[in-house]
C-alpha cells in the first residue's frame, strides 16, 4: 500500500508551509505578485480609467469599446478577470492573517508581515469597492475568521466594507514601518503613510454616504504629510521639470512616493510601452492604446508646465533612444499621445527597458498613490467642509508653474485634480462619478486633430470627432458589471442594471 | 502453386521435399502429415530450417493425402498423392499466407484468440505491409481510415505535431489517449518505426480493455512487432524517397492592392489613411517584392530507410532492424529525423522454459513551428507582412516590414514578423532520447499452466535547447537574445506476474488468467533562460556565456506509481458457446489514500449460431452474435497530486529599488481529497458474419458511458483561488453505429481484396451537476476577442456557440427595418456589414444571443481501401472521408479585416462588399469595425469541414525471383510508387479541413501531398 503514497516533491505544500522567517516573508511577497499581472495594474485596470474623456481607446476593438460605451456584460477578456484577481491578494492575505501570528520568528519580521497582510486585504477592498459597490450593496468580506466558508454574501451597504478596511488600514498603519526605514531591497512593499494614505482615499469614497468622514479625510493626509518619513512634492523651483521628473525612474521612491506599481525590466507594470506609440516608429514595440483627447489637452491654464510633460502634440520635441525627434504619429486618432512615462524611452532600449516587446516592462514604477494625493484629497475634503482650502492646492499649483489662487472652490479642485493625475491610476473616471459629473461629460463626443499627412510633424489638421458621445446612466454605470462567471460561480447578486 | 513429385516404390517408402511461402522464402516449423484414405495419419514431421522434410514409412503404391499447416498460412493438401518407389525426386510445395480472416488469431490481453471466437471488439489494421510503406510517420496516421470506430483526427502537417486518436468519440474533457502496447507491454516510450510492425489490434469496447484497467480508458492499441522464424538469416531491406509540397495556399494582397485596400478601408472609416499608402510619399511601398507564401513553403523531401535482419534455430529466434526516417517539413527549416533500433531475441532453455527480451531505442528530433497563434503563427504572418519588403535586406539580414530609413511609415504596416525569420532565425535543438526494453521468462508448470514474469523499462531523456538572437529589424523588433534550455528525465518500470491455465476437456474450452501488475515512474526537469549574449555565432550559443539570466531556473518533478490485479475467466463450449469474464482492481497514487484503489468489472459472451447443428446455411461460413459490457477507470485525467496540490510559486515579484524579483509562495488551485476515478462504461453488442468465405461483414452498436468526468471547476472567486477543486462534474454519452466490410477473391490472374468501413458516433455531454457552471466555458481563442467553444448538456463536447449570422446589409433601409419593435437592432451597422440574427428578440446582438451549432468532432467518418494483384503487379487504394464536421476559420478575424494593426490582407478582400459589389459574403473594408462584424463570434467564421479524400494510391510491381545459387537464398523485390493525399473534395475555404483537435484554424499548418517512390528487397 506504502507503494503508492507518495509525497509531492519538489513542491512546498501547504501542509509543510509557514515554518520559517522566510516563509512569512514569501507569503508577503506574493501579496503584491499582481503588479506583474497585465489584467491588473500591469495595465488591465486601465481599461476602466479609459472610460474617462481624458482619452480614446486607439484601436479597434470590440471588447474594450463596449466597456467603454457603458455596453459591456463584464465577461469581455478585458476586463473578466480583476474582479476575482483582487480577491487572490485578500486570501494570500488572509492565510497570513491565520498562520504568521503564531509562528516563532523575528518579532519585527513578523509585525511588517502582519502589517502587509492587513494593509494589501484593505487595498484589494478599496479597488473592489470603487469599482463594484455601492450603496446597495457591498463586496463579500472574507476574512481570516470566515475564509474557509463555503458562500459568501453581499453586504447590504458598501459602507461595512469600508468599517473593514478602516481596521485593517488602522492596524497596518499600527504594524508596519516608515517607508525610510526600508533597505533598497524591500521598497516598495506597504509602509505606515501607504496604510494612512489609502485609509484618507477610503473615507473620499466614504464620504459620498457619510458627510462627517470628510473631517477622517483630513485627518489621515494630515497623518502622512506628519509621519516623520518626509512626505512632500519633488519641489526645486524648476517648474518646467518638476512635475515631470515624479515620473522619472530615479524618483521611483522620491519623496513624493507613496504606493507605486514595482517595476523593472524584468517585470512589472507595462503601462509606459502601452501608452508608446503603437509599433514605436519600428523601434520598440509600443502598442498605443490610449490617446489623450483634445479636450484634456485643452483643459490645461495656459501656463501650466504639467501640459507638456502630460501630453506630447505634433512638432513637440521629444528624446527617444538617445535621439532627438519631433513627435508626429499615423497611428495616435487624436493625433496626441501621453508623455508622462516616456523618460524610460529617451535612453538607449537596454538601459530601461525590457528587451522583449511582447512584454514590455520598464524600470519605472507607476504611481498608485503620490503625494499630490494626498494634498488634493485633503484640498476636496475641507472644501467639503466649507472650509479654506487654498493651502494645499496652491502647493500643487506653484510646483506646475502656476500663481496661487484663493478662496479655492470645489470646480478650481476638480481642474487641478485633472490636470495632475491625467493617465494615472489614480482614475478620472471615479473622480468623475464621485462628483456627479459623468453624464455630462460623456454626452459630450471625444474630439482630435486630424493631421493632414500623419508622417509629418508640421502637418496642419483639422478637428474631428473620434469618439462619439456616450449614454452614461448614473443610476447603473456608477459601477462596472462584475464578470457573469463570477456571478455564476458564488450565487452572488450582480450590480443593478447591467 | 505448384509441385514436382517423386516417391519411392518401397515398403519404406518416404516424401521429400521442401516448403515456401509465396516469395520462396523456405518455411521452417511446417507441420507435414500424411493421410490414408480413411483419414488416419500414416506419417507426420516438421520442416527444418531450411524448409526441408522427409516423410518416411510410407507403402509404396499406396495414395495418401499430404497435408501442409502452419500458422498463418493456409492448410495445403494434396490429394490422391501416390508414393512411388525411389526417393531421387521430391515435392516443392508453395504455401499462401493466412488470408481468412476466421482463423486469424487476434491478440487480446496477456493472450491471443481466434478472430472467430471473440467476444469483444477488438478490430485489426488491415493490409499492414502496404500501409506501412506509406510516407508517414507515425503509427496513428497509419489508422486512419482503416479501422471503423478509431477516428484520428491530423494535428496537420507539422512535423513535431501528432494526430489525436479517438476510439469511439469524445469521451472527456481531460486527456484521454489510448494507451499502446507493444508486444504485451504497455508502452509510453518515444515513437514507433513502422517498419517494426507485424500487426496492429485496437481494442474499442470495455470489455476488451478493461484488462488494461485505468489507462485504457479510452482504448488499447495493440502492436506486434515482427519476430524472427526458424531458418537462415533473412535481409529484408525497405527504402523510400518522396517529395511534398503544399496546396490550396492562399494569397495575399500586392504592395499597390494592399495600399489600395487600406485607403479604401479608410475612407470608409472617415479616417486618414496612413502616409505609408500613400503612393507620393512612399513610392516604396508600391512595389510588390516578395510573394511570402513562396517564400516561406518548400517542397519537402522524405528519406525512410529500413534494414532488418532475421532468424533462429528450433531453440532460439532472433530480428534486429535499424530504421531511419527523415522528413522535411512543408514550411522550411521544419523537420523531423528518426532513428531506431530494436533487437529482439527468444530462447527455450528446455520444452517448458521460454525467455526472451525486447530492446527498442530511438533518438527523435523534430522541428516544428507555431502556426496555430493569431500573433506569431507563421503561415499568418506570411500574409500579414508587407509585399514590398524583400526577405533580406543588401546586407543579408532579415529585412522588417520597411526598411529603416523609412521608418516613419512603419505604422502603416503593423506589428509583423518576418515569416522567414519566424522559421529561420531561432536555433533549435531538441533530440528525445529513448530507450525502452522488457526481458521476460516463461515456465509451463504442468500441461496447459504457464507462469510468465516481464519486467519492463522505459527510459526517456528530452534536451531542448533554443537561441534566439536579436530581431533588429522593424516591425516585432526584439533588442536582446535569448537562450532557453530545458533537460527532462522520465524513468518508468513495469512489473507483471501473469500465470495463465488453459485447458480442453471435451467440449469445454477453460482459460483462466491472474496478473499482478506494478509500475512507477519518476520525472524531473529544469529549465533555464539566459540572455545578453555578447555574439552569437552558434559556437557560443552555450549557458555559461550568457549576460544574465534574470528569472531563477525552473524545475519540475512527480513520481507516480499504480498498481493492479487482474482476474479473467473464459469458457467455451462445444464451439458455440462463449463467455468471458474479467475484473480489475487497480490503485494509484493520484488520488487521496481512502479513493486510490478501485475496480473494474467487465463481461461478454458469444453465441456462434453458425456451430449450432440445426444450423445449415453453406454459404454461411460464420454467424456469430455478441455482446459485452464492462467498465474502465481513465487515470489520464487525473492530476499528479490534485489531492494535495503544492502551492505555487515563482520569483516573479518586483520589489526593491534594485530590479530585484522576490519569491513567493500562495496558494492558487483548491485541493479535492473526495476525488474519485472517471469512469467508462461500455456495452457493446456486435455480429460477425463470413459468406462463402471471402466476405467478412462485422457490425458493432455501442454505448460508453463516460461517468464521472474529471475536470477543474470555478472557484468561487471569493475564495481568492485561481483554480477551485479538480472534481467528478458529469457524464458524457456516446452512441454509435460501426460497419466493417472485407472481400477477398480470385480471378484468374487477377487478386482483389476490398475492405469499407463506416462510422457513426453521436457525442452528447449528459449532465455537469458537480460543476461551478451550467456550461463550461473553453479558452480557445483567436486574439481572446473570438471565444467560440462551449460544453454544455444536451450538446456535444466542444460545441460552437456562435451568434449566427444573416448576410450582409446591402442598403440603409435595411439596416432601418431590422429592428425589433422600434429599438434597432444594430444601430452601429453601415451598407456591407453583417446582419444578426437577435435570437432572443430583445432587440439587441450580444452574449445572450447565441445558439448551439455543432462541433469540429466528425459524426459519420468512412473509408475505403482496395487491393488489386495483377501477375506482379499490385495497386492499393485508400480513401477516407468526414462529415458533420464544423471548424470556425478563425484566420479570417485578421485575414479578412482592416481593422486591426495594418497588416497585409488575404487577397479575396478584393472581392468584399462594396456598393458595385453587392453579393459579396465577405464585409466591406473599413478601418473601424463598430458593427463588431469581425469582433464578433457569429457563424460567419463557421464553415463544414467536411471532406472525402484519396489517402493513398500506390501502384507496385514484384520483380520476378530468381535463385541466387551462390548464397542459397532468394531474392524478391518490389519498386512501387504512391501518392499520399493526392485528391480532396471539400467545400472549405482554408488551406486544409484537417486543421487539428478543436477545429480552431488560423492558418494552421497543412497536410502534404506526398508523391514517393519505394523499393523493398528481401533475400
């Protein structure tokens, strides 16, 4: 009988897991394995920040226009696989919430693990709930008390989620370290003013259902701007590269950084290559997929330096592998394309980026939470309170070039908050649900220039609908569809409407 | 034939003589008696090695009738033979080779059998030798066509593909491969020289497999290799050489046609089209310079060679033979090379003991490539990539779609490999070693008991090494190079203990059957990938010179051990009466300790109403029904460990500030202890029927039940898994019908054999109650934008579930009046869109709209074969036909449709819609698709993928034999030529129906015609 019990090799199983130090600290590892995963933050989330008028999908594609027309089943490839994906981060999660606390290994070790454990449950809800709940309902906690249920239920209301996350968020931020203490190999993973910066981020939501977490807003980016760890803008006074240089590879972990996508040229976030024109002129392979409209480029004051380090245009000069050119395009339907993740590209390939196109990684690691965050959130939430916000706005106006402003109103917010955050996952099109401004917006078409001979940079155009107006309901489309399968497969209730 | 006489006239009269078979090859081991007139044996002996035998004791003037047996020829009798004094003279005598199929022994598990007395289905290739002269190379191409039931469905023409054989449909979603066993032992080693085969048996009910238990599911292939007989060495020595090519290809687009095609596309679209059209600005890009489909296919050569030599004594019988079979693909640089070696030898160390061994090594290397991916399959981006680029650029290296000085009309032209250097450029080696042996020892205990003991190996080594350099060149341009190297072990023994009693008493047959049966395997591999080689000259294409190797290597390990015991019982009375009786207990290691051991039970019997006494039909020379049911476990489908499975892990994860990857660990699938074994069912009820001994009808109804099917399901996503539990999810039923007609005569000069079969199956999925879903839904994709397959109940397996189509809108108003109370349908679509069909009327084209239509998996499958035998010459023909058959033709999602990144056209868009071209089925050229015409998984892609084709025509002719006194032997030879695929109807519109599996088809590698001419010379 012995003769065919076999144990697995080579292979860890869970039965003979969570022994050592090392183990933990795997197990955290794989909590943020999802930042090389194309459907997630490597670039899949972008599908649904392209729902926003900052930009136009640049191909022909069915799936990806039907999500953004507000027409999609959520069983498009694009977009089928986030919703479960973000629940792997809550269960790798969880299974450290179970077994590390009882594990005998470095104290400090240990409390950091925790501490990523709590902090990423609390992130993989925070998405959820910005993407799928709303009031009437949440997503299904699964915690460490419940995981190894067979059903899971919606919550009622989104808000006992967010109950969730707040402790989470408070017990990270309990647990883990500053981010200045974190040695060149471990930056990166979650740290103290990430967990205050996502609970801040937590209540803006929260607030949409409970006027009074406004005053939490405030409090928590007061807590990151006080952590001791130097949160701040890269300010040098040099307007016209300041702004443009958070995007730098050398600032991945300035002291704007706050949460970002890791990257490298390995692996990682390829949302740089994605947004690079489509084939790279014949050098790289760039796959040009989101074009910012002429609408963003014409929302910019005029002399806002964030302007030209956001949006290249045609005749614009920019540096790409070591070579000066002019930026023109027959690809671009807007004849724009954004330059905010181009500076992996002004090197020759080998420095920054990954050789293989197909999978098209750099060394830049794209923001999920800067320090302008934090200043606009804190900016909204005491307008909110009808109070004067003029303070933290003007930090990010005078850092773009721009003069200071006062008596700062909700509308100068929103302007700035397009201005900073255009083609980042920070995600205009929540901003503009958030606000009630979606409808509007989308009933607008989606305009470009039309360059008479593409190939040129000094080609004159002319103005040209690229993307016809959409039908957003706000009543339905506040949320996406969560994957029919997904539905399927849990007995849970879709969102309303879709 | 013939025979001279001459006997002696004393009382001690004595025959001498000397037996052949047809070719003149002595017979040794023939049985010679001599009759008297009452039917007494007067005399019998045995040939010796050289055919030679001496009947003495015989009466002079006295008539006797001399008889001549073996096994496998046909009796031969003389009649009236009188003895005459005098021993100067003697007989030759000609023996024919076993043609009847009646008293054909057929190999059934750890036994053999009368064809006559089986009680199962069990059918057997036919024509063996001719079919394997055919240039193909492997066993399963060998049966298609020629047995009913078996369908073998072609992987197409690449060279490291195989086909897939299905025995009696679809039975699981999982793998199910039939399992071959060669001369008595299961065998999972590398391929099979057809040159070493004697006969082919394939098992098709359960009954017959069920002694193959739990890796038989899905049937036995049973395989013969030839055996030395008792003479002198004998040289058989068969060579080949043949030439293929493709047909049917389809063209793309020239350079101006192309740019045209894009302008129009755009105009359509209301966008500008893109300068590198533009004839002004880039007068280049109309200059058409290359036909890639040219370049890219060749006319392939096939070399086979065959060498075998064999022998023995009375005690000891011996064949070795080295084959070699080398094959160049259609597309260039694909191939594939084989040798192979097998030596074979029997030993009675005394009248009861019996050992022998069975050694078979094979080195193969093949090289194929990818054809079946939308992005990088090389026959698509032959059509993809721009007619004005040259293949080299004056440099002599691979030229991208538009050289670099004008570079700024890359755009135009998408992103595209060069097909060329697709095939060329990579640097691939990877030889699969194997060798696979079993020495076994038999002991006849007492009269009709033997024991026999076979110990097995199979030993597998699998190197794969592949450099790709650096693709400067525009279009998919790949700045660094690569090296992937992988070494891969396989070891497996396989222990049996079989001790087998067979006994007559009377009427009554006994044969009864106990085996013991252990075996183990143990894999490991890892894998490494290195880059930023400094050169690349192939001398320093090895690890240790790699610039760096940023993702850890990988490894891969399992063991795997079952174990099995086996009982069968079978009885036969008065030769009317048959029953047999088995059942099989097997254990293994891949489920959890409390499920790992089941059993498997089967029964069948035969009624031979021919044998009954009241039976009296002369022209009737057998009537037999049969029936059987049994039931076999498909261990194939199970995973290693899926009771426990380990948890994943990588070193993936970018963190740090150091371009570092950390490792992690996570649980990713669900484990399911309560696994159990997906089983089949099988019963069978069969007739076999033999007129006037040359016409052999057998007819087969059968049911097989696949109960239990394994698969993995969903999770739930809250569960936060990527995969949940591999579990028992439902049953699967197939239903069929199989006829199998054989004629064999004489006329004259003239030789004919015949042989048609047909087959019906009916796949239908019964239930999923234990899965997440109500359908399962298939990744098979073209783009992941077209997903067109489903499993769903009351459908077949892998059905197509399509939106279906109705033509194109030919004008506005059209568009207009096709709406659904006043919601229009397709509000999106313009004048040379696809209409569809809004099958559930809510006025809308999406999701919800789709119907079942179909699956690539042929209902009805027929072939045909003929042999005719003209004094030396003979001419054989094979045919083999599908029907019920869809395959969606994927290809045209990029081939036909502007949409997409630029790329080259197929050139029958010519022929798309336009206003002046208004019957066209193929949608109007745009550069924008917002009627989803192409994003759309409709019917439109469906096409029948059915298809009659001529196999194989082969025409011979047998030198006549002339003795070669000095060397005492005879020389016989054959030169032949064949054509393999020479003629095919079918109506679909891709380059070959044969297109794989599932049926998915972007361009996929094709059949060949195969024209070759033989030689085969024995001596």
């Amino acid at each position: 009988e012995s003769f065919t019990d076999l144990t697995p090799k080579g292979s860890v199983t869970s039965g003979n897991y969570w022994s050592t130090e090392s183990d933990a600290v795997s197990a955290a590892n794989g909590l943020y394995e999802h930042w090389r995963d194309d459907s997630m933050f490597g670039r899949g989330l972008f599908w649904f920040v392209n729902a926003s008028d900052d930009m136009v999908t640049g191909r022909t594609d069915a799936g990806s226009a039907a999500v953004r027309d507000f027409v999609a089943t959520g069983n498009e490839s694009r977009v089928n696989s986030m919703y479960k994906k973000f629940y792997q981060i809550i269960q790798r999660a969880n299974s450290i919430l179970v077994n590390v606390p009882d594990m005998a290994i470095n104290e400090e070790v240990k409390r950091r693990v925790l501490g990523e454990a709590y902090f990423m449950r609390a992130y993989a809800y925070f998405y959820l709930t910005q993407y799928y709940g709303d009031h009437r309902a949440g997503l299904p906690i699964v915690t460490e008390a419940n995981m190894n249920e067979a059903r899971f239920a919606r919550p009622t209301h989104v808000s006992e989620n967010y109950q969730q996350m707040e402790q989470d968020l408070l017990a990270a931020a309990e647990l883990l370290p500053l981010v200045t203490t974190y040695g060149a190999n471990d930056l990166g993973r979650a740290h103290r003013d990430a967990a205050y910066a996502y609970l801040a981020k937590m209540y803006l939501h929260w607030a949409r259902y409970d006027a009074s977490k406004w005053a939490e807003v405030v409090r928590y980016c007061d807590m990151v701007t006080n952590s001791g760890s130097g949160r701040a803008l890269i300010n040098t006074g040099n307007p016209q590269e300041d702004f443009a240089s958070v995007f730098y590879v050398e600032n991945n972990f300035s002291s704007e950084y706050i949460f970002s996508v890791v990257s490298n040229t390995v692996r990682g976030c390829i949302l740089p290559a994605v947004l690079f024109e489509n084939t790279g002129y014949g050098l790289y392979n760039g796959w040009g997929y989101f074009h910012p409209t002429l609408e963003l480029y014409n929302h910019f004051e005029a002399g806002d330096h964030r302007k030209k380090a956001t949006i290249l245009e045609f005749g614009d000069t920019f540096t790409l592998f070591g070579e000066e050119r002019k930026y023109y395009s027959s690809n671009s339907w807007t004849g724009f394309q954004f330059n905010k993740y181009m500076q992996p590209f002004r090197f020759p390939q080998e420095v920054h980026l990954n050789p293989n196109g197909d999978y098209p990684t750099s060394n830049l690691s794209v923001p999920l939470v800067r320090y302008a965050d934090i200043l606009l959130m804190k900016a909204e939430a005491l307008i909110m309170q009808n109070q004067n916000a003029d303070a933290p706005i003007n930090q990010i106006r005078n850092r773009a070039g721009l003069p200071s402003i006062t008596g700062a109103t909700l509308a100068d917010l929103k302007r700035e908050r397009r201005s900073e955050f255009a083609a980042e996952y920070t995600d205009r099109h929540v901003d503009l649900v958030r606000w009630g401004d979606a409808q509007e917006a989308y009933s607008k078409p989606a305009t470009g220039r039309q360059h008479a001979n593409r190939d040129n940079p000094n080609s004159p155009y002319t103005v040209t609908e690229v993307w016809p107006a959409r039908n957003f309901n706000p009543a339905i489309h506040h949320v996406w569809p969560i994957p029919p399968a997904d539905i399927t497969n849990s007995g849970i209730s879709q969102n309303e409407g879709w | 034939l013939f025979a001279t006489i001459s006997a002696s006239a004393q009382n001690g009269g004595q025959v001498r003589g000397t037996v052949m078979d047809n070719s003149g090859m002595p017979l040794s081991g023939v049985t010679v008696a001599a009759l008297g007139a009452d039917g007494t044996q007067a005399a019998t002996t045995a040939t010796n090695a050289d055919g030679m035998f001496v009947l003495q004791g015989l009466q002079t003037g006295t008539n006797y009738t001399i008889r001549f047996s073996l096994i496998g020829y046909e009796v031969h009798e003389m009649a009236d033979f009188t003895v005459r004094p005098g021993d100067n003279n003697s007989i030759l005598v000609r023996m024919a080779e076993q043609t009847s199929a009646l008293d054909e022994v057929v190999v059934i598990g750890y036994g053999e059998r009368q064809r006559e007395d089986l009680t199962t289905a069990i059918a057997s290739l036919p024509n063996v030798a001719t079919n394997v002269a055919r240039p193909l190379t492997n066993v399963s191409d060998i049966l298609q066509g020629n047995i009913a039931g078996v369908t073998v469905v072609s992987g197409g023409g690449d060279p490291s593909s195989s086909p897939r054989v299905l025995i009696r449909g679809m039975g699981t979603l999982g793998s199910e491969q039939p399992l071959y066993v060669v001369d008595g032992v299961p065998y999972y080693g590398g391929p099979i020289n057809p040159n070493d085969i004697e006969r082919v048996d394939v098992m098709k009910d359960a009954a017959s497999a069920a002694i193959y238990g739990a890796q038989a599911a899905s049937g036995v292939i049973v395989i013969t290799t030839k055996s030395g007989k008792i003479g002198k060495p004998r040289f058989a020595v068969d060579l080949y050489q043949g030439w293929h090519q493709a047909s049917n290809l389809p063209a793309s687009l020239n350079a101006a046609q192309y740019a045209q095609a894009y302008i129009d596309a755009s105009a359509h679209a209301g966008v500008v089209p893109a300068d590198g059209h533009n004839a002004e600005l880039n007068p280049w890009g109309q200059v058409t310079r290359t036909n890639w489909m040219d370049e890219i296919f060749q006319t392939g050569s096939i070399t086979n060679l065959n060498l075998q030599v064999s022998g023995g004594t009375e005690h000891a019988r011996y064949s070795s033979s080295f084959g070699y079979h080398d094959k160049d693909g259609l597309l260039i640089n694909t191939n594939y090379k084989r040798f192979a070696y097998r030596l074979k030898s029997e030993f009675d160390l005394s009248d009861r003991i019996t050992v022998g061994q069975n050694f078979y090594v094979n080195q193969m290397q093949s090289r194929g490539i990818n054809t079946s991916s939308s992005y990088s399959g090389a026959i698509i981006n032959a059509i993809y990539m721009n007619p004005a680029a040259p293949v080299y650029d004056e440099n002599g290296r691979f030229h991208g779609t538009v050289p670099f000085d004008l570079a700024q009309f890359s755009a135009a032209y998408g992103d595209t490999y060069n097909p060329v250097a697709l095939l060329k450029r990579p640097n691939i080696s990877n030889p699969a070693l194997n060798l696979n042996g079993n020495v076994f020892g038999k002991l006849e205990i007492i009269d009709g008991l033997t024991f026999k003991s076979n110990f097995a190996i199979d030993l597998n080594r699998y190197s794969y090494k592949r450099f790709d350099p650096i693709a400067p060149e525009i279009g998919r341009p790949s700045s660094e190079n690569y090296l992937n190297q992988t070494e891969s072990r396989t070891n497996r023994w396989i222990w049996d203990q079989q001790l087998n009693y067979h006994k007559r008493f009377g009427s009554h047959g006994l044969d009864v059957l106990a085996v013991y049966s252990a075996q183990k395997t143990a894999y490991e591999s890892f894998s490494v990938e290195a880059r930023g080689f400094e050169r690349e000259d192939d001398w320093y294409q090895y690890i240790g010179n790699a610039g760096s190797t940023p993702n850890l290597p990988a490894s891969g390990v399992y063991e795997d051990a079952l174990t099995s015991a086996i009982g069968r019982v079978s009885y036969d009375f008065n030769d009317r009466y048959f029953v047999s009786a088995s059942i099989r207990q097997d254990r293994t290691s891949r489920l959890a300790k409390e499920n790992q051991s089941d059993v498997f039970p089967a029964v069948s019997g035969a009624w031979k109403i021919s044998s009954e006494p009241f039976f009296n039909l002369p022209a009737v020379d057998l009537l037999k029904v049969r029936a059987s049911w049994g039931q076999i476990g498909n261990i194939q489908s199970v995973g290693y460990y899926a009771y426990n499975i380990p948890l994943s892990t990588g070193t993936v994860t970018p963190i740090g500030n150091s371009g570092q990857l950390v490792r992690h660990f996570a649980l990713t699938q669900q484990s399911n202890p309560n696994l159990l074994w997906e089983t089949s069912e099988t019963f069978d009820i069969g007739l076999d029927i033999t007129l006037f001994n040359r016409l052999n009808i057998t007819a087969d109804y059968y049911t097989k039940k696949t109960l239990g099917l394994i698969q993995t399901n969903d999770a739930d996503p809250h569960v936060g898994v990527n995969q949940g539990p591999t579990m028992n999810v439902g049953d699967v039923s197939n239903r069929g019908f199989e006829v199998t007609a054989g004629y064999e005569g004489q006329f004259g000069n003239w030789k004919l054999a015949a042989t048609g079969n047909v087959q019906v199956n009916r796949n239908e999925l019964l239930n999923l109650n234990g899965y997440s879903n109500d359908f399962i839904q298939h990744g098979d994709n073209v783009r992941s934008v077209l997903l067109p397959y489903r499993s769903e109940p009351g459908q077949p397996l892998y059905s197509y579930y399509l939106i279906q189509s109705a033509g194109i809108f030919n004008s506005e108003e059209e568009i207009q009046n096709h709406r659904q109370g006043d919601r229009l349908i397709q509000p999106n679509a313009r004048p040379g869109d696809l209409r569809f069909v809004d099958q559930n009327g809510d006025g809308q084209i999406n999701d919800e709209d789709r119907v079942f239509m179909g699956s690539a998996i042929p209902d009805f499958t027929y072939g045909f074969s003929l042999q005719l035998e003209y004094k030396n010459f003979d001419l054989s023909m094979l045919t083999y036909g599908v029907a019920g058959v869809k395959l969606f033709n994927g290809y045209k999602y990029t081939a036909y449709n502007a949409g997409l990144q630029g790329y080259n056209l197929d050139s029958r868009v010519l022929n798309a819609w336009r206003p002046d071209n208004t019957g066209s089925t193929i949608p109007v050229l745009s550069r924008q698709d917002p009627n989803a015409n192409f994003g759309t998984a409709s019917d439109w892609y469906l096409e029948s993928g059915d298809y009659f084709r001529i196999k194989n025509i082969a025409l011979g002719y047998t030198l006549p034999g002339r003795l070669l006194s000095r060397i005492g032997s005879q020389l016989r030879s054959r030169i032949y030529v064949s054509a393999e695929n020479p003629w095919t109807i079918t109506s679909y519109s891709g380059i070959d129906p044969e297109v794989g599996s599932t049926g998915l088809d972007v361009g996929n590698y094709p059949l060949p015609k195969t024209y070759t001419i033989g030689l085969s010379v024995n001596f």
